[in-house]
C-alpha cells in the first residue's frame, strides 16, 4: 500500500510541477507587449520604455515582486500563528528574545505576590474574627 501511495504521490507532484511550469509559462508569453503606442513627444522615458524587452522585463518584475510579497505575508501569518500555538509568541519575536531565566524569575516574583496577597487575605480575616469578638464582649459588658 505505502509503494503505490508514494508512486500516486510522485505522479501528483510531478503534475504539480508541470502546471506550475505551464502558468508561469503562460504569464511570461502574455506579459510581453504586443503593441506600443508611439508618443508625439518623446523624452528619456518614454524611449526607454518604447522597447518591448524593457517593458516586458519591468512588467515581471512588478508581477515577481507581487508574488514575493504574497507568499513573505502568508509565512508572516502561518509562522506566528505557529508560534502562538507553541507559546513561543510572548518570549521570542523576530530577533528579539526573553531568556529563560528572565521568565522563570518573573513566574517565582508573581508566584511569591500571589503567596503574599494570600497571606495578607488570611491576616485581615483574623483580624476581621478578632474584631467581630471584641466588639461582641463589649456588647456584652454594656448590657451588663
């Protein structure tokens, strides 16, 4: 079973490759200009570009260039949603990164506020018990 799948895999990739090959193929022939239109005028410019090679060579340019940024933004996106999968996002981006023991001792830092917001909990309602009791024997001084 794993010899055909790979054999079918195989011949799916190579198709793959030939459609590739065919569209870019396609997009080379179909971005080379036809038909120029002559200016009355012309400058600098417009005699550089009256040439069908220039042209055709600064319309793959902007057609690469498109692509460049297309597949750069889809790695951007599929590699920080990665990252926040792994819960790397707040600890490394880019080149900038925490170290681990900058994390471990801020963990122990709010881990020990944490112990000391407890205990403070703890304190004011002892304190809160005591005071409910004074003021119950007072209560009962005043009655007696």
């Amino acid at each position: 079973m794993s010899a055909i799948f790979r054999a079918v895999r195989r011949i799916v990739g190579w198709a793959a490759f030939a459609v590739a090959v065919a569209a870019v193929a396609l997009l080379v022939k179909g971005l080379y200009p036809a038909d120029l239109p002559q200016s009355p005028n012309p400058d600098f410019v417009d005699n550089v570009f009256a040439n069908r090679g220039v042209l055709w060579a600064a319309r793959l340019l902007l057609v690469s260039a498109a692509g460049v940024l297309a597949f750069g933004g889809i790695f951007i996106v599929v590699s920080i949603a990665i990252r926040m999968r792994n819960g790397e996002w707040l600890r490394r981006a880019g080149p900038f990164e925490v170290s681990e023991a900058s994390v471990s001792e801020a963990e122990g830092e709010a881990e020990y506020w944490r112990r000391a917001a407890q205990a403070t909990d703890e304190d004011s309602e002892n304190l809160r018990e005591r005071l409910d009791r004074y003021e119950e024997l007072l209560d009962d001084l005043e009655v007696r």
